[in-house]
C-alpha cells in the first residue's frame, strides 16, 4: 500500500486532519535535508486491526485504550544531504516496541518531542531518534521521527549546524500545530531544494546566514554586495516576498528574472513561534538553464509553425501568378491547364494551413477536409447544384500521408463535379466521401450518383492527367492501391496502408 492510500484509510482521522498530514510528507523533503536525517511518519492504530480498519472513537493520546495501540509507518523520507539509515521501505510497517517505539508512544502521549537513543539492528551502536508529535487544532494526529546516527553522520560545521537549528524550530512549528502552511499551492517539482540554496533571515528580515549555492544564485541576479549582515533589498525591489511572508505568515514560491540572463526560483518559509513570525527561510535556486530550455523548445515549435506558414504563403502566391497567367491567356486548352495547375496547388496549400496552426508530425485530416470540399464546390460552373457528404474522420495521418492524400481527393472530387453529369439535365449531383480509418489501413472511398466512367474505362491506361496523378500518388507515394468501377454512378476506392513500415518511401 501507498502512503497515500494508507493515509486515506485512516478513519479515526477528520478530512481536514489527513490534509494536513498529507501535506507535511508532501513538504518534508526539506525537512529531512535541514536535519541530515532520515524521517518516518507513524500513526496509531488499534492492535489487532489492519491499518484503517473501524475505529470508533479513534485512538487518543493518554487514553485508556493507549496500551492496544501499535504505531504503523505510513511514510517515509531519506535526506538527499546525507546517506540514509534505511535500505528497506518501512511504510506499513509497525514501530519496534523494544525500540522506537517506545520513544513514539510517549511523544504521543506528552505531545512534547521526545529524543532518545534505541538499539538498531544495522548499526552495533545505537541510533537517535528525535519523536515530534504532529498537532493539528487540538489533537495529535502522528509522530514524525527523525532518525539518525551520530556515528555516520555529516560532520558539523557552520552549515550544519544552522541547518540543523532551522529544522528545529520547523520540528517545533511541527509539534505546535504550526507546520505545514495550508496553502493550498502544491510544490512543484522546480521548487528549490535544501541543497540549492538556503539563506536564513531573523525577525528583523536581516540576513544570518547564506550557503554558498544561495551566494551563486544571488551573484547570477546581479546581487554581490555582501550578504550576511544585510537585507535582501536588491532582491525586495523585483519581488516581495520577504515582506509578503513577514506579514501573511505563509510561505511564498515564486521566480524572479533579472535582466540580462538570470531567473531564480525562491521558496520563502516564515518560521513562526506563538504566532509571530520570528525569521524565515529562503530556498533559492538558479533555474536560468531550465528556462532557456524551456524557452529554447518554445522557440522551435515556434519556428515549425512560421516554417508551415511560409510555405502555405508561398503555394498561395504560386497559386496566384498561376491564376494571373491564366486570365493573361485566351480561352484554350493553355488556359484550362494553368486553371488546373492553380487548382492542385490549392490542394496542397491546405495541408500547410493546418501545419501552421498546430504543427507537429502528425495532422488532423478532418480539418483538411471541409477546405478540399469548398475546392471542389469552386470548381462548379454551370447551374447543378452538387452536394458533397462527408462520412467517418481518416483520424491523425501523417504529413506525408497528408499531403498526397489531399491532392488525391481533391482531384476526385473535381472530376466528380466536372464530369458525372456530362449529358444529363439532371439538376443536382450526390458525391459521397467516405473515410474508414485504420490501421493498418486507411480505405477512402468517392462514390457520385452520375452517369459512370465510360464503358471500357481503365484506370491503368488513362491518358487524363488527374486520375493519372491518383494513381501515381496512390501506389508509389503511398503504397495503396487504387480501384474504380460504377454502381449507380462512379466509385473510386483507395486503400492506404498507415502502419508507418508499410508505406512506401
Ligand atoms: N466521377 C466521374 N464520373 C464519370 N466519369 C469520370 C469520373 N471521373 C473521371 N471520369 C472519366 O475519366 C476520365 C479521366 O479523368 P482524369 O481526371 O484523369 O482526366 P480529366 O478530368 O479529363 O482531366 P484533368 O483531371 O487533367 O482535368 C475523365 O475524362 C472522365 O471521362
Ligand atoms: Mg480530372
């Protein structure tokens, strides 16, 4: 079972309660870094019960029923500052009677932190364990335990030692009900680490200490006066976050950029006794690299997208001097062609207009579709009135799928309007498109209610030049093939292979 499902099967504690303490392990982190130490979060259960069970009333501290309850593990945090006492995972499991357990039952009991030294099982000399009891409103809902060895701990210096008197007054804010803020703003995963940088203001928003990395961060906003001993000033006057915790007494994420390069995330905690914000903690970090590359990978969606844009434009003004040359000439088969030329390239240009909106590998064919249609719907010059119909969606294709298959349609639709009602009075013309969506195929299909491909027609000799691109698009682009027949009409069937090994180069 997860932490998080233990935690929620925890029936003796109130909705609000299982917030805060699924708030406190979602924000330890920081506090196993600032102790060097392991953490593991116990709660009571009643012996003889699994975890979660029914528990009427819910276990108390210094209750009468204190002597059935065992301390079940429901979560547990290793320092990224230090080595770790534990290898195994002891979520789910309960706390040593003969050990820590002991130490945990009377923090419960007192709702005082308690340190004791306990027998430990990897280690031939005992190891401490500081029991902080979790207060939220008026009850203690679980001990957090902080373990380490003094043997195998960080040697103290400066750092360690301020490190350390931070988490205990974190433990205390802890114990007083204080820590964690209820902020409803989940930390993210940018949010600065102890090891990042760590800089610790007193009540009088004065700096005491900076770790080195602070320092570097501060450096890279262009802030190198000295720091300890001073305010933090030059950073105030982009952001206000120092102030903003000094008076709201919550904590504040936030990220400031300066001018020309720098951006620093920083996490400010107020360290609060009685109510009174008596100092904070700043973690701050130098995310400049993460947001070039953020900004980096911007960038280039940005350029894929103005690349499809110009290369739309450019098949528009193609288009365009293909019109004007047109009308430049008389009447004619020249013109006919260059009307045609014009068109195809239409065909092609609609793909890109897609491109240009959401570029990516792969386009959403059915918003081609309706462009291809309104193509179509050009070309008709005489008086039928033609309907087209669209059914089924080819889904996503790829863009070098897309690009042939538009032209395809195109030119079946056009020759669906220019030529099914050659001869008939009949005043209105059906042309149904249809899509069956793979994979591993993509069948598409063009049926007309006109009068048919004349007798003998060859899809394979014909020297029109529309259904000879069809075809030359169909099996060589697209490794399809190409079928055409009439029933009640023409009918031209596609079938397009979309697995990706399928298609032909
Ligand atoms: N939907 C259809 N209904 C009836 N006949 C068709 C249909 N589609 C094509 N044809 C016939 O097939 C012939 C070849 O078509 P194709 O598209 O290759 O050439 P085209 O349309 O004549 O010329 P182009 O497409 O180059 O303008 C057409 O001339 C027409 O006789
Ligand atoms: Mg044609």
């Amino acid at each position: 079972m997860t932490s998080a499902e233990l935690v929620r099967r925890l029936e003796q504690l109130s909705e609000a309660a299982r917030v805060h303490l699924e708030s406190l392990m979602g924000s330890w982190g920081m506090l196993a870094d600032l102790s060097f130490s392991d953490l593991v979060c116990y709660v009571p259960v009643v012996a003889g019960r699994p975890a979660g069970g029914p528990q009427p009333g819910g276990p108390q501290p210094g209750g009468a029923g204190d002597q059935q309850l065992v301390f079940v593990a429901v979560g547990q945090m290793r320092p990224t500052t230090s080595q770790t006492l534990f290898a195994v995972d002891l979520v789910g499991q309960a706390a040593d009677e003969a050990g820590e357990g002991v130490l945990v039952r009377e923090a419960w009991g007192s709702g005082q932190i308690v340190v004791g030294d306990c027998p430990y099982s990897g280690e031939t000399a005992p190891v401490r364990c500081q029991c902080i009891p979790v207060r939220f409103e008026d009850s203690i809902i679980a001990v957090l335990v902080r373990v380490w060895s003094p043997r195998t701990g960080r040697r103290t210096g400066g750092l360690e030692r301020v490190y350390r008197r931070i988490f205990e007054r974190l433990a205390s804010m802890v114990a007083a009900g204080l820590f964690p803020f209820h902020t409803g703003v989940a930390a993210v995963t940018d949010t600065p680490r102890v090891g990042d940088g760590v800089i610790v203001l007193d009540e009088n928003r004065r700096v005491t200490f900076a770790s080195p990395n602070a320092v570097n961060a501060l450096h890279r906003m262009g802030i190198v006066s000295q720091i300890v001993g001073s305010g933090l000033e030059p950073l105030e006057a982009e952001t206000h976050a120092v102030s903003r915790v000094f008076t709201g007494r919550l904590p504040v994420i936030e990220e400031i950029e300066r001018r020309p390069e720098g951006v620093v995330a920083v996490h400010c905690i107020p360290l609060v006794e009685a109510d009174v914000v008596v100092g904070a903690v700043l973690l701050l970090r130098d995310v400049t690299d993460l947001r070039r590359r953020d900004r980096l990978l911007l960038s280039k969606d940005a350029a894929i997208r103005e690349v499809h844009h110009r290369v739309k434009n450019n098949l528009q003004t193609i288009s365009s001097l293909l019109r004007l040359q047109s009308r430049r000439m008389g009447a004619g088969p020249g013109q006919d062609a260059l009307v045609e030329a014009e068109r195809r390239v239409r065909a092609i240009a609609v793909v890109h207009e897609v491109l240009a909106r959401e570029p990516s590998a792969q386009v959403p064919f059915g918003e081609i579709v309706p462009s291809l249609v309104a193509l179509a719907g050009d070309a008709v010059v005489d008086a039928t009135k033609v309907a087209i119909r669209v059914s089924g969606d080819a889904g996503d294709l790829n863009a070098d799928v897309a690009t042939p298959l538009s032209l395809i349609i195109a030119e079946l639709l056009q020759n669906a309007v220019e030529h099914a009602h050659v001869g008939v009075d009949s005043a209105s013309l059906l042309v149904d498109l249809s899509f069956r969506p793979g994979p591993p195929k993509l069948e598409v299909e063009v049926r007309d209610d006109g009068i048919g491909f004349p007798p003998g027609f060859d899809v394979d000799r014909t020297s029109g030049l529309g259904l000879s691109i069809v075809r030359d698009l169909v099996r060589s682009q697209l490794g399809g093939s190409i079928s055409v027949a009439n029933d009640d009409g023409a009918v031209v069937r596609l079938v397009i292979p979309t697995a990706p090994d399928q298609a032909a180069g």
